[in-house]
C-alpha cells in the first residue's frame, strides 16, 4: 500500500497526473497508455501500478479527489439563503483551478469528460437549491433555464480563463463571477 502522506508519493502522482494532462490535451481517454504516463512522467511502469490498476483507475481517482475537494469547498462557503455574497466561494473555487492548472484544462478540453463537469454542475444545483426558497410552481421551468444558464456560463468562463493564460488572479475571477452572476440573477427576478 502506498502511503498518500509520503511527500515522494505526491510528487509521484503529480508527474503522473500532469503527465495525463497533457495528454488528454493531445487525444482522448481511450488511446492513452500506462506507458505514454510512464514515459512522460519519467517512472517506471511498476511505479504506476504502485498508484493504480490501469489508466481509467488513475483518472477515477484523481476525479475523485478533485471531486472531494470541489464539493468541501462548496459545503464549507456556499453562502446562506440570506448572504448575497458569493466571492469567498467562488475565490475558493478559483483558487482549486488555479492549483490543478494543467488536469482542469484537460477536464474541459475536447478530451475531456463531460460527465465529470456534469456532476459538478448537479453538485452546485444541489447546494444552491437547498437554502434557495422554492420557486413559485409557475416559475419551477424558469428557474431551471436560469441555473443551466448560470452554470454554463461559469463553466464557459473557467474554460476561457484556463485556456487563456489565467492572466488574472482567482480573486480578480471571483468577482467578474460574482458580477455576472448576480447580473443574470437581478434580470432574472425583475422579469
């Protein structure tokens, strides 16, 4: 059993993760290799076995643990039913991206895996649905136009940022965020 504490194993699984990456920038899921890993990250293929069972394992776990991640970072900021302010989440969010560069552009690449950003999106619905007050029944459709709207905005702005250099710091993202968000949401309830 490989101890996951051990700073040499985080590096490991680092090189191996930005390995994947880049990888994935090139060509889909399915073509890649233990071996293309290995090579790139410079280790032996008994290494990567060390870590995981096989390519697809290597990607469920590293989506796991972004997963946890994502979703601690929504349970501990996501602001309450009445707080406007999201920055600190979405600076936290940010911030996640920002740190996992190189595996987060490859998620959202044309390689990447749509079902994953999905289950972030049903993550976010979920928090944000349960201190939201309930939509007026005739409002149920609207009020899921806005969400898949706002959700794929956010997903649209991430891509942009992580595809253009991440010029600008996850607080300045945060609040370009937050004011696009709230814009949406104060057009959305005067109409």
């Amino acid at each position: 059993m490989v101890n996951s504490d051990d700073r040499r194993v985080r590096k490991t699984r680092r090189l191996m993760t930005d390995a994947l990456a880049k990888l994935l920038a090139e060509k889909p899921l399915s073509n890649i290799t233990v071996r293309e890993i290995a090579d790139m990250a410079d280790i032996n293929r008994g290494t990567f076995y060390l870590h995981y069972k096989d390519v697809f394992d290597m990607v469920d776990k590293i989506q796991a643990d972004l997963f946890e991640k994502f979703n601690s970072i929504i349970t501990n900021y996501m602001p309450t039913a009445d707080s406007k302010r999201l920055f600190p989440l979405l600076e936290k969010l940010f911030e996640l991206l920002a740190e996992n560069a190189n595996l987060a552009r490859a998620l959202v690449s044309k390689h990447g895996d749509a079902a994953f950003i999905n289950k972030l999106k049903n993550v976010v619905r979920e928090k944000c649905l349960a201190d939201m007050p309930n939509p007026q029944p005739d409002k149920a459709a609207e009020f899921d136009y806005f969400f898949s709207y706002v959700s794929s905005g956010c997903t649209g702005l991430c891509h942009a940022w992580l595809e253009g250099d991440m010029a600008e710091s996850p607080a300045e993202m945060a609040a370009l965020a937050e004011r696009f968000i709230k814009g949406s949401f104060d057009a959305a309830i005067r109409h």
